[in-house]
C-alpha cells in the first residue's frame, strides 16, 4: 500500500512578512538607484555643464594652426637677399591610406617620385605619426597639380598643398652668410621642446638652418595663427566659424652690400680663398665671401643625399664658410701689431735700426733664420720693417719680447677667440701660449717657437674675420666694436636699427704709436699697389707657408703639388684718413700675397670708394 503524501500547512502571515521586507529592499535598491541616476544627471547637466559643451565642441569644431610667413632679408640699400616663393607640394596622411607601398607605386605613373624621395618616404614613416601629413613630393609644377586634381578621387589621404618657401634669388652668393632654412628634424624638435617654443612650430615645417637664417629664426620666424571650423561626424568641413591671422615673421635689414659681394665673387673666380670687409665705424660686415660656395636652395625643398654627398666629398669643402671658420696663419699680414707690441713695451721706438745682412741667430745658437730676401734689407727701421716686410727685424723683435707678453697683447686685438659676430658657425683660431702649447701637446715652449710665431707662421692661426677685426681696431686706433651683420629689423611697419656694440678701447701707453704703425702701413700701400690711386689707402701684404721647407731644401711653386704651395693674404683700409672699409683677403695655395692677393684688394677698394664717382660716368 504506497504512503500517503504528507499536506503541507502554508504560514500566511510568515510569507507576508517575507514578500514585505523584499519589497521594501528591492524599493530601497530601485530608489537609490534612481537617486544615484539623478544626481549623475545634475551633474552632467548642470555641474559639468561646460565641461562638455566644451568637449562636445572639441567634437564638433577643429582648430587647425596655420603658419606665419618668414620674416624677408635684404641687404643695407633694401636689395631682397631671401624672399618667400609660392609653391604646392603632394601630402599624405598615412592613417588615411590602407596600402602606402601600391599606393605610391600607382601615384608614380602619374608624378614620378625618385629613388631617393621613396627612400626617404620610407624612413619617415618609421617615426612619423600615422595622423600628421607627410610631404610626399614637393615642389609640384602647375601640370603636375592638375594632372593629380583630376584624379584625386583614386587617392584617398593624399591632397595638394599650398604654402610659402623659401628662395634665395642670389642662389650662392650668400650662402654662407644668409644659411638656409630646411625640413625641422628630431633634433630641431627636441631644441624647441626644451626652450618652450614648440607650439609656434604647429604649422610650420622649415626652421633656420645655418647662418643669418638660423641665428635670428625667432625674428624670422613669428607666430602661428588658427582656423577654427565645424566639420561633420566623417571628419568633413561644414563652415569656419573663426579665423585667427598669423603673425609674420619680421623683415631684417643686413650690413652686407650687395654689389661689393658680388665684386669679391667675381674677383675670386671660384678659387679657395675668402674676402671679409668691415666698416669701422660701426663694425657692420660689409661684404663675407667664401669660395667655392653652393647654392642653398635645393636644401630648402630636400637635397637628395646624392647631392649632398658630393658636396660632402668635395676636396674643395664648400660646406666650409672659410670667412668665419678657415683657419691660416695670419703671416706677415699681422707684422704692424707686433711693431706695435715693440713700441708699446718700448723693445723700439720710431729711431730703432737694425742691420738685415739676411738672416738672423739667436744668441749661443748655430742656426740661422733666413729673410725672405735672402741678400738682407741692409740696416732697417720700424718703417722699411714694415713696408719691406723685413723678417729679421721681427726675429730680432719677438725674441726681446717673448711670448708670454705677446699672447696677451694679441688677446686684446681678438685673437685666438670668437669676435661674437651674428652666426654660429664661427673658430677661434689660436693664439698661442706656454699654457696652450702644455695643454694641447704636453710639451714646453721653446724660444724657436716664438720666432716662427712672431712673423705670423708656426702655431698662430686666425680666420679672415678675426685677421679684418683686428686691422680694424688698428685703423680705429683702438676704437673697437663687435663685428655684426644686422643692421636694422622692422617691427609692424616701422624700421628699428639694432644698438652698435662697441666695446672698451684699446689704450696705450703712448697714442703717438697708433700714427707710425698706420703710417707705416700708407707707406706700404703708396709703393705698392696704390701708387696711381686717387684717393689714399693703407695695407700689409703676406704669405703662409702651409709646410715647412727644410734647412738644405728650397721652396719651389712649381714642383710641389698645388695644395702644399703658399697662402696669399692682404690686408687694406680706406681712406686712410678717415677709414670706411677695412678689408682682408685669402687665396689658399696662390702664392705671393703682394702678387694674387694685392690686385683684389684693390680692386675691391676702386668697388666701394670709388663707386659715386663711377655711378656718374656716361
């Protein structure tokens, strides 16, 4: 007989008070949440009210940068140095293009893109962030820009851009002065982030790379402007809603004069050398030529590195602004301030004479240093030392001297360390010393060294800028003042000139010592290559031995390879009343300085004194 099933008994009021306390906890549970919704929608709506506007605006309205355009660069009469030229270039997003590789194999059937350009494509986008445009190819002709307008639609995330570059219209004449602006790097980012001036560089792709370019990039340069516009949920501009203009870049006005830069150009024919001309009223440059040169604009839109290899390689070294950064020893160019340094330390006096048989010999040494005329002056003054360019007389001279006075007298004068002239690229030189010499060869000095030093050979170098600063305090009469290239920048529309930096003079002992150097300096110019000029110069001439030619060997230019023979230097200013230019001049491995240097000097001197007199000739 199966068991009978058990009647369960239902507890009313039990499951009543159960179903109560669920209730009130799900009423709890819902409540809170709802009390929880609410304020979160207060919050958004009310507290972060602007918050979110704010963001949502973000959404809705794109700030896009634009750049200023460079400040222009003209010369002392208002001559336009560096200009900014219109050109289109092809860009691409490359988060916007699924396939780069087919994507540019199929654009170079329309736009030929070079070994070099995808290469360089290649090794971009390696670093560069997927977002940002990247120059594809630059400097498209009007054909090209509408060959690919038309078929733009088969190349989603490439587009046409417009813009300002560069463009020096002298092409090499002022390279080396005016530097060139090129494609900002890692490097130049990392500059400008640490220096707080990345955000102006938003919209802008170039910065200064050497020279004036580079030196005054935040004169130059200016400062960015915005668009503000409403674009569509695809990224699509609907209208511009606001337009903040950019700031340009303000105009500078340089000391340089063009036609004499193109005088000295001219004169140096593509030969190794330099031409550095000042004014010595204000220590304004006025004409900075190295030789050979090369032309800046490819570098503007990207030099293949083909191209810039072959420069790199080039035995002549164009790269090199021999200006500021060759290095000679200065010869007998530098052998008025040593007189100088002789008067000053009262060694001579206007008096002194000694006798040039053709060589010289220290005391208890058997050696003999020879004179450049090897039959001797016979008996010399600090005049004919000069205007002769007697060595004996200096031998004899920095050996009473010594080195230790030298060196600090020639400090004064600037050498063996940086004029402070307005680019970057600039040596020191060396002017040496006993402390010099232990430093960079651990040796002692040797009086033999003070005697190869003292007619401008051995250890002294100098470069031509500091070689025609130094002749301007000489021509000043110790008046001095900081080379420099710019002359004046104009702020909106008004031109303001840059304060002169002069500096303490020099001061001697006795002032008279000023007239007899430069005196003696006239006298070297009137028998020589001034003889038949209208107006009145003075000048020192001078060549450098790049090596030395042994005690039994003689020099010969025509049996030792052309990069061995001598250096021709000159120095000049006029007029020698009251100086308006001093200039100076290098031929590397010319020969005689009085014979190759002279003639430009001269020349360059007829350029710019006489130059009013030519202007109203028929």
């Amino acid at each position: 007989m199966p068991p009978r099933k058990r009647i369960t008994m239902h507890d009313h009021a039990a499951e009543a008070a159960l179903f109560k306390r669920r209730a009130l906890f799900t009423f709890v549970c819902v409540f809170l949440l709802l009390c929880i919704l609410f304020s979160n929608l207060y919050h958004l709506q009310i507290v972060s009210y602007k918050d979110y506007e704010t963001r949502s605006n973000d959404n809705r309205i794109r700030v896009v940068p634009t750049a200023p355009s460079r400040g222009l660069i003209y010369d002392r009469n208002g001559v336009l140095l560096a200009e900014n030229q219109p050109y289109y270039s092809l860009e691409l997003i490359p988060e916007r293009v699924s396939d780069i590789t087919a994507t540019l194999d199929e654009l170079n059937t329309l736009i030929e893109l070079s070994e070099d350009e995808r290469e360089s494509i290649t090794e971009t986008l390696k670093f560069h962030r997927r977002f940002k445009p990247l120059t594809i190819k630059s400097k498209l002709t009007e054909e090209q820009v509408a060959i690919f307008s038309v078929n733009q639609y088969k190349f989603p995330g490439i587009y046409v851009e417009a813009g300002l570059k560069r463009r020096y219209p002298y092409n090499d004449l002022m390279t080396h002065v005016l530097g060139y602006v090129g494609k900002i790097n890692s490097r130049d980012k990392g500059l400008l982030e640490k220096s707080g001036n990345w955000k102006n560089y938003a919209a802008t792709k170039d910065i200064g790379k050497l020279g004036i370019e580079k030196f005054y990039e935040s004169l130059l340069h200016g400062m960015p402007g915005h668009l503000e516009e409403e674009v569509n949920n695809r990224g699509r501009v609907i209208r511009t809603l606001k337009v903040t203009l950019p700031t340009p870049g303000q105009d500078i006005y340089l000391t340089l004069d063009l036609k004499l830069q193109q005088k000295a150009m001219e004169l140096l024919d593509g030969r190794r050398g330099s031409v550095v001309a000042i004014d010595p009223r204000d220590g304004g440059v006025l004409a900075m030529v190295s030789s050979p040169t090369y032309d800046p604009n490819p570098f503007v839109h990207g030099i293949s590195s083909k191209a810039y290899n072959e420069l790199l390689n080039d035995k002549s070294r164009p790269l090199i602004n021999r200006a500021t950064q060759g290095q000679y020893s200065p010869a007998s160019t530098i052998k008025p301030h040593v007189a100088l340094l002789g008067l000053e330390e009262k060694i001579i006096d206007e008096r002194t004479r000694i006798w040039d048989p053709g060589y010289w010999q220290m005391p208890g040494v058997d050696r003999k240093w020879g004179d450049w005329k090897k039959w001797g002056h016979g008996w010399v003054d600090i005049y004919h030392a000069i205007v002769e360019s007697c060595d004996i007389f200096f031998y004899d001279l920095v050996y009473k001297v010594g080195i230790d006075r030298m060196a600090i007298f020639m400090d004064r004068f600037g050498f063996g360390k940086s004029t402070g002239i307005d680019i970057f690229e600039e040596s020191d030189g060396v002017m040496p010393s006993r402390d010099w010499k232990r430093m960079r060869y651990n040796q002692p000095w040797y009086n033999g060294d003070t005697i190869s030093v003292g007619i401008g050979q051995g250890y002294w170098t100098t470069t031509p800028l500091q070689l025609t600063n130094a002749v301007t305090i000489m021509a000043n009469k110790g008046k001095r003042f900081t080379p420099h290239l710019l002359k004046s920048f104009k702020n909106n529309t008004v031109k303001i000139d840059v304060p002169i930096d002069e500096q303490p003079p020099i001061e001697l002992k006795d002032p008279h010592n000023w007239d007899i150097i430069n005196e003696a300096m006239r006298q070297t110019a009137d028998k020589s290559r001034f003889t038949d000029a209208t107006y009145t110069a003075a000048m020192k001439t001078g060549t450098a031995q790049v090596f030395s030619v042994g005690k039994d060997e003689k020099y010969n230019a025509n049996t030792i390879a052309e990069h061995l023979r001598d250096n021709a230097l000159v120095v000049a200013y006029a007029p020698y009343e009251n100086p308006r230019i001093v200039l100076a001049v290098v031929l590397e491995n010319a020969g005689w300085g009085g014979k190759n240097a002279g003639p430009l000097a001269r020349a360059l001197l007829d350029e710019y004194i006489l130059r009013d007199e030519w202007a109203v000739k028929p």
